[in-house]
C-alpha cells in the first residue's frame, strides 16, 4: 500500500510564495533605513573628535544630503518604475517557469504512475510466463518420461521376443540335429545289418527264409 | 467319339493279338514276353536309345535299322512289331503293349503269370510251393518269370495283375530304418 506524499508542486508555490514576500520586506527595510544611517553619519561628523577624519576614512563613502535627496528620489523613481514594469514582468516569467516546472512534475508525475502500472503489469506477466514455463517444463518431463517408459517397454519385449525366438531356433536345431543322428544310426544300422544278413546267409538259409515269407504272403489276386 | 486313350487302347490291344499270334506260330510265346520286358527295361534305362528311336527328324527305316540293331538276336516276331510301331510312331505304347501281351498270353493259354524275383535262384520245391499257392487263389495254371536281385538281400519279392507283394529283407530294412529314423 502506498503512503500519502506532499506534491511537490504545492510545495514549490509556497516557497516561491514566501520567497517573494521575504525579497519585497528585505528591499523596503534597506531603503528606510539608509537615509536614518545617512543622518547619523552627519551628525557623528559634527563632533570634533571625528573632525579630523572628515576629509577621510568613511566621510568618502557616506553622500552629502544635498545629494541623498536627489538620489533617494531617483531610487523611488527606479523602484516605482521597476515595481511597476520590471518586477511584474519578472514574477510573469518566475509564475512561467512555475508553471512549467509543475506540469513537468506533474507529468513526471503521470510518467512514475503510468510505468509503476507498466511494471505491475510486466511483473505479472512476467509472472504468468514463469509459471507457463514452469509448466512446459513439468510437462516436458512428464513426456520424456513416459517415452523413457515406452521405449523401456518396447525394448523389454523385444528382447523376451528375440530370446524366445533365439530359443526356439535353438529348439528346432536341436531337433534337426538329433533327428539327423537319429537317422544316421538308422541309415548305418540298416546298412551293416543288410551287409552281415546278406554276407552271413547260406543258400539253404535264403531259401528257408523265402519259404517262410511265401507261407506269411498274402493275397495276389486282386479281384 | 473315341479319345486318343481309347484309340491307343485299341492300337495296343492290336498289337499285343498281333504279337502273340506270332509267338504262338514260332512257339516262343513266353521268350517274346521276357524279351519285351526286357526291351521295355532298356527304354527305362538308356536315354540315348529311347531319343535316338523317338527323334522324328531321322527316318523311319533308319530308326527301324537301329533298333533291330540294338535287339539283335531276339525274336523276329518281336522286332517285326517293334519296327511298325516305330513307322507308325506308336513306340510310347510299348509299356501297354507289354502289360496287354501277358494278359493275352494268360487269356489265351489259361495261364496266369507271377513275376518272382529273389536274391538267390529258385529251387523246384519253391516254384511248386509259390504256383501250389497262388494256383488256389487265382484257379488256373501258374507260370513263373524268375528274375536274381542281390540287392533285395534275401526274401521275395511277388507280382502279378499290377499287384506287389514285397517280402525282402531289403523292404524289411527300410521299414526298420524309417522307423529308427522318425523315432522321437
């Protein structure tokens, strides 16, 4: 919350205000006073003591009255002249700046108003963007996991895929190789048996086996 | 409208009457079947022969010649025949011709044919045991065409009418090794 301050551009008018008032007592105080000061030099010049140093010392600087007279005068005449020309002339210019110098603080005034809300609004969207950020961030995270998780996934069973099917060739290589033993040891059984029967059999035998063979035969006439 | 199957039918029937009428003449009836059956096999076997005697782009008396050649000594009948069906381009028949030639024979002399092949010679006790057998079953008379196959290593091996009984060892063998081989 913000405090109540002064305006500075009151405070400016009233001291220029014052400033003014003070200058005005201050010169007619000066011109009184001079002819007062002016008279008691006169009669100090009178004394014999002083007589001396009247044709020296401060007896030069103080005017005679014949001419204090005419000089007051022409410093009425100035000053009435200067008072009723001059000096309206210069407050003319002094109220000018015056004004000038308000609706400078004035708009500066608007300018600090209108960039405090500048900066309210960027520090909230500044804000929003954080937070957006924040949040593309949290769901870039939430993405990439769950893509780790997939590939993770996916991997996993490619891997069970290929070592089942890994084994499966295994499987049927195994089978092929067994059943190639398998008939190997057929093929070469057969063969030594064939070569033993047919190297160990006599023709009496050959004709014994043939003759149980025709008794088990069966039947050649199909119809 | 008879097809080709039914005119080569009719053409092979021809020629196996043909050539049994000739065999009966010369007496040589059963020789004519073994050298058929043999001429058969060697059709089987050598390529040569069978494009040399089948290529349309030598004449026919030429491929005449080289057959008679190639069967000299077998039964004139036999050549005879074999050389109208070279003319006649009728050579792929020669498997029908000889199936149809033993029927004939077997119709003709009341007879039937069974192949007997084994890996040692026959004895009379066993040729009187297979035709005592086999002569119940069909009722008729039974002629045996003998063939040696050391290869069936012991046993018998019987056919007739397109039918096979295969009682050899080497059969037996086989069985065993499929057996033992498909064996899990």
């Amino acid at each position: 919350m913000r405090k109540p301050t002064t305006s500075p551009v009151r405070t400016w008018g009233a001291s220029l205000g014052a400033l003014r008032a003070a200058l005005s007592a201050a010169v007619l105080a000066v011109f009184l006073a001079t002819p007062v000061l002016a008279f008691a030099s006169e009669e100090l010049a009178a004394e014999p003591i002083a007589a001396a140093d009247e044709a020296s010392g401060i007896g030069l600087l103080i005017p005679k009255l014949g001419e204090w007279i005419p000089m007051l005068l022409g410093f009425i005449i100035l000053w009435i002249v200067l008072a009723k020309f001059g000096w309206p002339a210069f407050m003319g210019m002094i109220d000018k700046r015056a004004a000038t110098i308000r609706d400078s603080l004035e708009k500066a005034e608007l300018a600090k108003l209108e960039s405090e809300r500048l900066l309210a609004e960027q520090k909230a969207e500044l804000e929003e963007a954080r937070h957006l950020a924040a949040q593309i961030v949290a769901d870039a995270k939430a993405a990439a996991e769950q893509t780790r998780a997939q590939i993770t996934t996916q991997a996993r069973e490619e891997a069970q895929a290929m070592l089942a099917k890994a084994s499966e060739a295994i499987e049927i290589e195994k089978k092929a190789a067994i059943a190639q033993l398998q008939s190997s040891v057929a093929d070469l059984s057969v063969a030594i048996a064939g070569r033993v029967i047919g190297t160990e059999l006599s023709e009496t035998q050959h004709r014994a086996v043939i003759e149980r063979y025709l008794a088990e035969a069966g039947s050649l006439n199909a119809n | 409208m008879p097809t080709d199957r039914v005119q080569a039918r009719k053409a092979s029937v021809i020629y196996a009457k043909t050539l049994l009428q000739a065999a009966r003449t010369s007496d040589t009836v059963f020789e004519v079947a073994d050298q058929l059956t043999e001429v058969l096999a060697s059709f089987r076997a050598a390529v040569q022969l069978r494009e040399v005697l089948f290529d349309a782009s030598l004449d026919a008396a030429q491929r005449r010649a080289l057959a008679e050649e190639a069967f000299a000594g077998f039964d004139v009948a036999l050549l005879g025949v074999l050389g109208v069906m070279i003319e006649r381009e009728d050579l792929g028949l020669l498997a029908k011709v000889s199936e149809l030639y033993e029927r004939e024979v077997e119709d003709a002399l009341g007879i039937v044919i069974i192949e007997v092949t084994t890996a040692v010679a026959l004895d009379e006790g066993l040729r009187e045991a297979i035709r005592a057998k086999y002569a119940a079953q069909f009722g008729a008379k039974i002629a045996l065409r003998e063939r040696l196959d050391a290869a069936l290593i012991g046993g018998i091996v019987l056919s007739a009418h397109g039918k096979r009984i295969d009682a050899s060892i080497a059969s037996q063998l086989e069985r065993t090794r499929v057996t033992l081989s498909n064996r899990r």
